[in-house]
C-alpha cells in the first residue's frame, strides 16, 4: 500500500512539474514572425541572378513564446550559376531561417547547340 501512494505522489509531482514548466509557453502574449521571399527566375534567358535578402525583427515581450519562420526560395534556369543570400537577425525569439535556391539547366540556354537555333 505504501508503495501504490509513493507511486501516485510522484506522478503526481511530475505531471505539475511539467505543467509548471509549459504553462509560461502557452501563456498568453507570444508572438510569431512569418517572413516569406519566393522569386521565379524561369524565363530568364539562362541569365544567373544572385539575391541577397536582409530580413530583421527584434520581439520583446516578456512572457509567451516567441517564434520566427524565415524562408527564402530561389528558381532559377542559369544551370547552377544563380545564388541567394538570407541574411536574418530576429532577436528575442527562436525559430527557422531557410534559404533555398533550385537552379536547373534548360537546355534551350545552356546547350551549345540548340543556342543558335
């Protein structure tokens, strides 16, 4: 018997511990910085591009939690010669900063010869 109320008392005092430590995150007040960049680079001529995205925010908020998604995607056809550059400063939160470049080669650019058709 002893040991089925030893069990419950910690059980018990896990489960508040850990409602204790969740409870200021679910607390009312956070915030949530979304940032999106999608640039279509497709039809370019095969001409490279390079991007550079300077994204900043600074969060004070003393209670709740806050969060920053960044995300920047690049599509290019300049056959591996375009480039993309996040740079991102969000101070006061945690979250992702992405930057993502797809650069194909089109042929009808980049191969000597359909070029000159």
């Amino acid at each position: 018997m002893l040991i089925k109320y030893l069990s419950l008392s910690i059980v018990a005092t896990v489960a508040l511990c850990s409602f204790q430590s969740i409870d200021p995150a679910l607390a009312g007040g956070g915030n949530t910085v979304n940032q999106t960049d999608v640039f279509d680079g497709m039809g370019s001529g095969g001409k490279p591009t390079t991007r550079t995205r300077n994204s900043k925010s600074a969060i004070e908020n003393p209670t709740g939690a806050n969060v920053h998604n960044d995300i920047q995607i690049g599509v290019n056809d300049s056959c591996k010669k375009s480039k993309n550059t996040n740079n991102t400063s969000h101070s006061g939160s945690v979250g992702a900063s992405v930057s993502a470049n797809v650069d194909v080669c089109n042929p009808i650019y980049n191969l000597p010869a359909t070029r000159k058709r």
